[in-house]
C-alpha cells in the first residue's frame, strides 16, 4: 500500500515546494506555505464510479486526435431561466462545467442559486447542502414562493463519499455543492475547510463533471481581504468564477464574472433584493436614478459602462466648512484615492479653494463603480455642492480627467450616448477627441464636446 505524501502549498497562489519556504518563489508573499497529506488514493475513485454509472463508455481510455478531427461546434448550453444568469455565463451553463460562485456572507449566494434551480424544472437537479439543514431550505424556498417542486433533491451531507454515492443513485443532471469549504474526504487527515480538503474535494468535483457531463455548481466563502478562501489553485481548477457583492445595507447586487472559459468577463448582471428573493434588473438606469432632484445642489448624472452595460447613475457631492483642523474626505461606491487626485486637480487647475472644506461623495444605489468615466460628474457634483447651485435637469455627462485638467477620451461613447437619450436627457458633455469619426447627427440629444474641466464647468453652471 501506497504512502501518503506530505507537500506543502501556498495558500495564496497555489505554488507547491516539497518542503516549507518562508517566502513564496512564485508570488513573493511571506509565511504562506501550508502543510498538506496528500493520500494515495483520494476521493477520485468514488467520483470516478459516480461517473460510471451514469456514462458507460467512462472506460475508454483517451486517444491524441488531429485538430482538423475536432468538432468546432459550441454545445447546447442549459437554461438557467435567470436573463442576468444567463449573460454573465455567456449565455448558459455549458454541460461539464464547474463554476464557483463566491460572495460575503449573507449577500444572498444561497437564495440566488436556489432560486434559479427552482425554475429549472425540466431538469433533475441535486442540491448539497453543507450549511443549512432540510427545514431551512424548505423555509427559504416557501419565501421565495416555489416550494412545492418536485425536480428538486435536498441532500444534508458533508462527506464527499457520501455525496458520490447519492448521485451514483440519484443520477442528477446538476449538481450543486453549498459550500465546498463544508465538504471533506476520509482520504484526507485534516478538517473541513483545510487546504487539502478543499483541494482534494474540489479536483474530484473537476473529475466527475468533465467525465460525466453534469455539470457542478460550487459555492464558496469569501475572505476578509474579499477573496475566495482557500487555495488559489480552487480558482484555476473550476471553468468560471463569478462573485456575488453589494452592500446589504443596500438593495442592489451584482453579479461579476471574474474567470470564464466560455463566455467574456465583462458582462454584469444586476439584482433587486425582495422580500420575495432576488429579482433580475433589465433596465438598472430607470432605478438608480432618483426622480425628484430637480433644486438640489450636489447632484450630477453620470453615464457609466459596468462590464458591457451602459447605465446612468446617480452622483452625490457634500462639501461643508471643516469643523475641525483636518478636513474629512469620505466615498462611498468610488475611489477614495481617486477622490483626492480630482480635488486636487479641481483647485490646481480650476482655482477653487477646498483645502479647509470637508467633502463627502456617494454613489446612490449603494454600487461600487470602478469606470474611470466617472471623474467629470465627480467634479460637477462638488463643484455644485460648492457653490450650492443645483445642475439644470436634463445634463448628465461622462469623462476622464487627467492631472493636467484635461479631459481625456473614454470607451463605448456610443452606447453612453444612446442610452442617456434613451431615457430623455437633452444634453450631454463628452471629451471632445470621442467625436473624431462619430456621427452626431443620428441622436437627437445636444453633445458638448469639452477638451477640459473648465469648459465642462462653464457649460454646466455658465
């Protein structure tokens, strides 16, 4: 009989040494090697005969085929019945994956899945559930108002063995494993959670989805840091890693894909959290924007790209007279260090005092926005709080703004265009090197090509 082996692993990129090493060759941290057992015989042996009674033909050994011999063709992917589901996949679940879905805790990871696999009722799916007990999940899905369905199986386990030999009987077409830190493997001597646990039970997950088909939905936990917990290696294993985030203090969610073998990174999809359970947002520019601003001074619309997605968000500014020697900078939904570099360019360039001002800036919606168009209503807003001079409905506006004042050009104008018009704005400011080659005579909104900040502002506040 086989030894088992003793490796030690970086729990940060997944690096392997036979022995420790105090920093990482490969990633350059410090005191991340972990001690791992690796077992001669793993739980890959029950996935295998998972597998093999589900697809006789397990047995044929692969063969080297010329490239000229392989189909091109894409597979028919499955329905998850979720449009926002379906876009940040590519356009559904491909049969054989495996996709690892992470998030915070209580951000809605469990209710997002158990929703989708609940319309999913033309297929016979399998849910593991490491957490949560049968009651809880009957309660949840009696929330979400579907639980009386019957092509849904709810399976209470933690032992991967025991989880195989439940789909060797069951013969699932989707499985679903919440989470992958709950399950282990008697191959393994360490706890749930562990490094190897977690390794060795996500690789005999890969095994029995790629030999089987079916394909495999794994949920994980999220570290302090807002990475995936575990080994970095859980992330190269799995074909797509999408991560669910927001605020809970807010009703939106996002939905990003961060690894996709099949599809693009760049869809988004975005979440409304009822009562009732997650609803998909079609159009998210009609809910973030606030309808009654009209006198309000500190409020600029911006029209922002998320992923693929244009929509127009809500940008709040408040600048007061600072109550003590430090003056506060605070954002919300928006780079903090950011921040600091347009308010510096808005007194070095413009010529607006703010050094001994506190200034407050907030992303309505509660949606932590990265796209660098942002800066121009950055500016405008507390620009606007400022001056305590509401912006003229109807403006909205998208820019980047570089040290020097300039505005610099950005991506997808077209589509930022089309969609502030599409929801009845009269004016729009954009760089004005985005207009070179643009036809401007098919919108029916007014574009106001600036070059830098001070145009914007004079175009805006006159």
């Amino acid at each position: 009989m086989a030894k088992d082996k003793i490796a030690y692993v970086c729990e940060n990129c997944g690096q392997e040494s036979p022995k420790w090493i105090g920093k990482c060759p490969s990633c350059g941290q410090w005191n991340t090697f972990k001690e791992i057992r690796i077992s001669a015989e793993t739980g890959s042996q029950a996935a295998h005969a998972a597998a093999a009674s589900l697809h006789s033909s397990l047995g044929h050994k692969a063969r080297p085929l010329h490239l000229r011999d392989i189909s091109s063709k894409e597979s028919p992917r499955i329905d998850m019945k979720d449009s926002e589901l379906n876009r940040v996949l590519g356009g559904g679940l491909v049969p054989g994956s495996i996709i690892l879905l992470g998030g915070e805790p209580g951000i809605g990871k469990s209710t997002l899945t158990l929703q989708t696999i609940l319309q999913m009722k033309e297929h016979r799916i399998l849910y593991v559930s490491g957490e949560e007990s049968a009651h809880q999940l009957k309660m949840r899905a009696e929330r979400i108002g579907k639980g009386d369905s019957e092509h849904l199986m709810i399976l209470c386990e933690t032992s991967l063995e025991n989880i195989f030999a439940q789909i060797k009987d069951i013969k699932p077409e989707l499985v679903v494993v919440d989470s992958i830190q709950t399950i282990s493997t008697e191959e393994v001597e360490s706890s749930p959670g562990s490094l190897s646990q977690v390794r060795e039970c996500a690789a005999s997950l890969l095994r029995f989805s790629k030999s089987s088909g079916i394909p495999v939905i794994l949920i994980g936990h999220i570290t302090k840091e807002g990475t995936l917990a575990g080994p970095k290696i859980l992330e190269h294993i799995v074909d797509t890693v999408i991560q669910f985030e927001g605020d809970q203090h807010y009703m939106y969610r996002i939905l990003r894909s961060i690894k996709n073998r099949f599809g693009s990174t760049s869809e988004l999809g975005i979440y409304e959290m009822q009562q009732s359970g997650l609803r998909p947002v079609s159009n998210p520019s009609e809910l973030l924007l606030t309808q009654d601003h009209e006198g309000l001074s500190g409020i600029a619309i911006t029209a922002a790209i998320e992923g693929m997605r244009p929509f127009l968000l809500e940008t709040q500014a408040l600048v007061s007279t600072a109550a003590y020697g430090t003056p506060q900078r605070s954002a919300t939904g928006f780079d903090h260090r950011r921040l600091n570099m347009l308010l510096a360019v808005l007194e070095k360039r413009v010529g607006f005092k703010l050094m001994q001002k506190d200034v407050f800036v907030n992303i309505a919606g509660g949606l932590r926005v990265t796209d660098m168009a942002m800066d121009l209503s950055i500016i405008a807003a507390v620009l606007s709080s400022n001056v305590d001079t509401a912006i003229e409905p109807g403006w909205c506006m998208a820019g980047e703004v570089g040290l020097s004042g300039e505005v610099r050009p950005i991506s997808r104008i077209e589509q930022r265009i089309g969609e502030a018009e599409k929801l009845g704005f009269a004016h729009i400011i954009v760089p004005k090197y985005n207009l070179t080659g643009l036809d401007t005579r098919k919108y029916n909104i007014k574009i106001h090509p600036v070059r830098k900040v001070e145009e914007a502002l004079r175009a805006l506040f006159g």
